[in-house]
C-alpha cells in the first residue's frame, strides 16, 4: 500500500517540525516548503533532516524539502502538481504578533493571501487532497464570550489576527463552493521548546534560565496581565491531523479549557528556578501591543467529542519541559 503524502508549509517552524516529525512516524511521506535564505535555518528538523543533501530528503527518502513561498502562486501551483499530496498542512505564516502591526501588508500577504493561494492552486489543478488551515485564537480577540467556541463571533485585535480571520472564511469558501475538504483548526496558545526566543513563553523559560545561570540580569517583558490559555505544541499537531482523517471537513477548537496571565506564567517559571521573579522581571512599555487582547480561553468539547483528542501535557508539566531544554542549551552555549 501506497504511503500517504503531506505537504507541509512552514515546516521548520515549532508546529512544521512536530507535525512532520508525527506524520513520519505513522508511515507519511512529507515535503515541506521553505524560503530562500541566506542562513539555513533547519534546527528544528535537525532530527530527521539531512543536512548534507538538503533538499534531497533523508536516508530513507521519507522527508523532502522545496523552495517556495506563499507570496509565490506560481511556485505553490507547481509545487502541488508535482507532489500531488494527500493532505496538506498550511501552518506557514508571520505569526509574531506585535510584529504584524509592524508589518501589516507582509503578514497579511502571507498568512490571509497566503491561504487563498494555496486553496486555489489546489481547486485549480482539480487536485483530490485534504487541507488544513491553521487558525489562531488571536481571531477572537476582544472577545464575545467566554469561553471561546467555535460558534463565538470574532474580534480580532491585530493585522495577525484580522489575517487569520480572513484565512478562517476562505477555507470555509472553498469548501462550500467546490466541496473541498478543508478544516480549520482554532489552535490557542501552544508552546514549547521550539518556541521562537521572541515570543513570550520562550522568553520567559530562556530568561530565567539565563538569570538563573548568571547570564543576564533582568528580564523585559510587556503587558503582565494578559491571560492565555497555553498548551503544548507536540500535542497539538496531533489535533491537526486526527482532522483530516474524519469523514467530514469541518472546524474545531483545539485549547486546554484553563487560562494564566504572563505574571502567573513567570512566577510558574521562576518558583520551579528557585527564583523570585519579581526581583529580576521589568515592565517595558515598548512590549506592549497598539490594541491588547485581554484574555483567551478555549472550550475544545467538540475536538474532544469528536476527534477523541484531548491535552496531555498541563501548564506545569510544559514550564519543566521548557526549563530543561533551555537550561540544556544555555549551558552548552556556556562552554
């Protein structure tokens, strides 16, 4: 039988590289798409990725690698005719948040633009394959209700979010006006040791790792406030795929049911470091958002109800898995 083929965006990203780690591992043949740069950034595929022949795949030709963009229509569309995937995973995106006010027409090129491209090229070459669409819980933004639901109206609060939202709808399109199989997954707050160093849970666990270690002295973070319901991203690709293997496309949230503030989140960190955050976290306003969102809080009974998917890992439990790493690789850096 026929390996099944994926076709990921943004696979060197945190989700990218767990979700094609997940897909290898249940059999999948996986191609990722990533930009040209002049500095390679495949660390996090480092795993399973061959670097000596990058671009050929690995040993055992289970994982391929292609130049792309999604600002690049013509290079998805002859990407997805030469690959002819199964399933197709669009977790590519600029998903800093604060940087997307920054950069509002980029992150809206890529992350809303980004997604039509992607859905079109398929409809185009009449291609017989799955989709899923990342979604954001920064698409309810000033929210409507709590907890969030997949029927709670959306808000959102940034370029980032508004993309998203727009992403959201035009996978909802494509699947009402050609019968595609697209689903959205509303994925809140998922961390880990793969983490960009500038988002916030990563800059947390890296900083207090370095304080702890006497490598800096202080950490600068923005609104202390801010309540994010965090889980951990290698259970969430899990969630991704157990969607494009139900009968029926449809959209669901995927979410811990519990919400922390960043303040909550450091003394997490810094309590478990033997630390007191207060003597060493600074409030920064230049870390603040132009518009904040508040609080984010998920309900995922119908991923539970009807994926059968469900969290493993709690808030304390991903703080340690953080910790460890990033005291692993600040120490190794120190040598």
């Amino acid at each position: 039988m026929k390996n099944k083929v994926a076709l990921i965006t943004g696979v060197t990203g945190q989700d990218g590289s767990y979700l094609a780690e997940f897909l290898i591992e249940k059999g999948y043949t996986v191609h990722g798409i990533v930009r040209r740069a002049s500095t390679f950034n495949r660390q996090r595929i480092e795993g399973f990725f061959n670097r000596d022949k990058y671009l050929m795949g690995g040993d055992d030709n289970n994982f391929f690698l292609h130049y792309g963009d999604l600002t690049d229509s013509s290079s998805i569309s002859k990407l997805l005719k030469k690959i002819q995937p199964d399933e197709v995973y669009n977790l590519g995106a600029q998903s800093h948040v604060a940087v997307s006010f920054d950069t509002p027409e980029y992150t809206t090129d890529t992350v809303a633009l980004g997604t039509l491209r992607l859905l079109d090229a398929i409809h185009s070459n009449d291609l017989d394959c799955k989709f899923y669409q990342a979604g954001s819980s920064e698409m309810f933004g000033k929210i409507q209700e709590n907890p969030q639901k997949e029927t709670t109206p959306f808000y959102p609060r940034s370029p980032y979010g508004a993309s998203k939202v727009y992403a959201h709808w035009i996978a909802v399109n494509y699947r009402e006006s050609y019968d595609m199989f697209a689903s959205n997954g509303i994925l809140f707050n998922h961390e880990s040791p793969r983490r960009g160093e500038n988002f916030v849970t990563r800059k947390i666990t890296l900083g207090a790792c370095a304080i702890k270690l006497g490598l800096q002295s202080e950490l600068l973070l923005g609104n202390l406030d801010a309540k994010r319901d965090w889980g951990y991203a290698k259970d969430y690709v899990e969630a991704m795929w157990l969607m494009l293997q139900a009968d029926e496309p449809d959209d669901f949230i995927v979410a811990t049911g519990e919400t922390y503030s960043v303040r909550d989140f450091c003394k997490i960190v810094f309590n478990k470091l033997d630390l007191n955050f207060e003597e060493f976290v600074k409030v920064d306003k230049r870390y603040f958002r132009p518009t904040e969102v508040d609080i984010l809080l998920g309900d995922a009974s119908k991923a539970k109800a009807m994926l059968g998917w469900e969290p493993k890992v709690n808030i304390h439990t991903l703080a340690d898995i953080m910790i460890e790493a990033d005291l692993k690789l600040l120490q190794n850096e120190k040598k």
